[in-house]
C-alpha cells in the first residue's frame, strides 16, 4: 500500500484512489482520523495542516466530478473580477456542468451546479489550476444572472479594465466585442444583459467608480473618466471623472486608500498636482460609502459646483 500523502494532490486526497492502492475502506477512515486529515466533503480529505479555503474545495470538488467548471462567482474570483457586495454569496462555489447534469443547490456542502447546453470548449480554460469559464463567458453568466445595473456593470467594467484586484495588477481580460458577441446568444436574461453592457466604461478604475458614474448619468451629468491631464510638472494624472467644460474634476476613493503613512502623502501629493493641470480649476472628492449611501447629495454637490463654476 502507498502512503497517504503521496496520493494525495496538491494537498488532496479522494477517497477512491486510496482505496485503488490497496487500503480498506475501514482501515482508512481510521488512519486518516489519527493522523489529523481533514474531511473537505463527502469522498475528499485534505492533507493535515492545510488552510481548507474555497480553492481546495473547488479543486476536491473537480476530483471528484470531472464534468464541474468553475463559473459565475467562483470564476470571478479565479479570473480576479471585481464584484459588488451581494452579487454572489462568497460562502458558495458555483459550477457550471453540461445539460445531462442536474442543476442543484447543495445547502449542505455550498455548492451551486449550473447546467447548461451551451458550454463549449471555447468557454472553458484552466486558471491556477482549476477548469473556469473564460473571462467573456464569465462576464456573460454574471450579467444575465443579475439582479440589478448596478452589479452587471461593476462586473464587466472590472472585466473590461486593466486594474490591481487584491494587490495584483493584471491586463484587461476581455475586449467589449467578446462580451458583446457573448451576450448576443438567445439565452435567458439576454435583452436586459445587452442594455446593461451599453454602459460599461473600460477605463473605470474601481466598483466605486462604476456605481457612481451611474449615479451621475442618473441625474444627467455626464463627465469624461479617466482622461489624461498634465500637470505643471509635466506628470500625467487620471482623475477619476471630470466635466472638462466646467474644469471640474471628481475622485472617488475607497476605505482602504490610506492603508499607509505613505499612501496617504502620495494622496496628498497627487491631490496637489491634480489641482495644477490647466483643466481643472476645482477638485471634489467623495468617499465609497458616500457613492453607495447617499448617492443623491453626491451628485448634488457636483451639481452646485458645476453651476457655481459656469461662466
């Protein structure tokens, strides 16, 4: 018989390959209980010691159902695609499986299984490790899926943009026409997904951003995002949105922006400089509780100063 650990891979170890090499089914439960496995779910165990997170239950899950993808929510967070608070709920994987599948919602293990007669090899790829949906398929899923503007835009936004999700930087992972031609296909939630993807801003640079240039398109106010300005030092800066005639500019910045002394000055810096580009003669800056709890004074701050700049 083979030891445990070198069956098992990458930190896991199904039930069946055990038994294959020779070990008991009673004997193995016992050993497995002594030397401090973990049970992941039913059939899969993972190594002792080892951080049981949403990934090694994916990949447990995918060992034992070689027919699961990871899609929706749980592709999200493998493809680093920025959701907003409520979309999904991150305590559940979900899995998108072909039609001869049955598409369930396993309360127990939190797991949801998609099935579907449109998933082809082209809407599936490997990332760190795991089978997933393709960005544009992704993207596509969530839309449909959604239950407001709001969470299908920050979705393809952050899809559509080169930005740092979680600390990493990463390109831009779709083109609009990918997600375009994703969501031409008649399937269920379509018509409303192809109305919502008329909205997205590839240059967004966070959820925050996404929500409020909805909110300002809202209430008819309708400014550039993320145009390059100069400043008098010849630096370029990108301030989040500005209304170009009014030479108003608006940054929307989240909780965590000062997590260091340092960031904090580079804020201030940056602040300084910003207010040093020809284009700009005032500078208003909300926070991301503002943009999401009070929407309405934020876009009537903009509209007084818009009106208090006009010539």
């Amino acid at each position: 018989m083979y030891e445990l650990a070198i069956l098992a891979r990458g930190g896991v170890l199904l039930t069946v390959w055990a038994v294959a090499a020779g070990w008991s089914r009673g004997r193995l439960a016992g050993r497995l209980r002594r030397d401090g496995w973990q049970g992941i779910c039913r059939g899969a165990w993972a190594v002792p010691g080892k951080d049981v997170d949403w990934r090694v239950r994916a990949t447990a899950l995918q060992f034992l159902r070689p027919e699961l993808v990871c899609s929706h929510g749980t592709a999200a967070r493998l493809h680093r695609i920025e959701l907003l608070d409520g979309t999904v709920d991150p305590a559940y994987l979900d899995f998108t499986a072909p039609a001869s599948a049955r598409s369930t919602h396993d309360a127990r293990n939190r797991i949801r299984v998609h099935a579907t007669a449109s998933l082809t090899a082209g809407d599936r790829s490997v990332r760190r490790g795991l089978r997933v949906t393709t960005p544009a398929r992704t993207v596509g899923d969530l839309i449909r899926s959604c239950g407001s503007r709001e969470e299908a835009v920050v979705a393809a936004d952050s899809a559509l943009a080169r930005r740092a999700v979680g600390g990493v930087r990463r390109e831009a992972l779709v083109r609009y026409e990918e997600l375009a031609a994703e969501l031409a296909a008649p399937r269920p939630g379509g018509p409303r997904a192809r109305a919502w993807l008329r909205l997205t801003e590839a240059a967004s640079g966070s959820p925050a951003e996404s929500v409020a240039r909805l909110r300002m398109r809202d209430a008819a106010l309708f400014p550039e995002s993320q145009p390059p300005l100069r400043t008098a030092g010849g630096r370029t800066l990108r301030p989040d949105f500005l209304f170009r005639e009014a030479g108003l500019a608006v940054e929307v910045e989240g909780y965590a922006f000062h997590g260091t002394r340092r960031a904090h000055e580079r804020d201030i810096a940056r602040f300084n400089a910003l207010q040093s580009c020809p284009e700009v003669r005032r500078v208003l800056r909300f926070t991301a509780r503002e943009v999401f709890a009070a929407p309405d004074r934020m876009t009537a701050t903009i509209r007084t100063a818009l009106e208090s700049l006009a010539p």
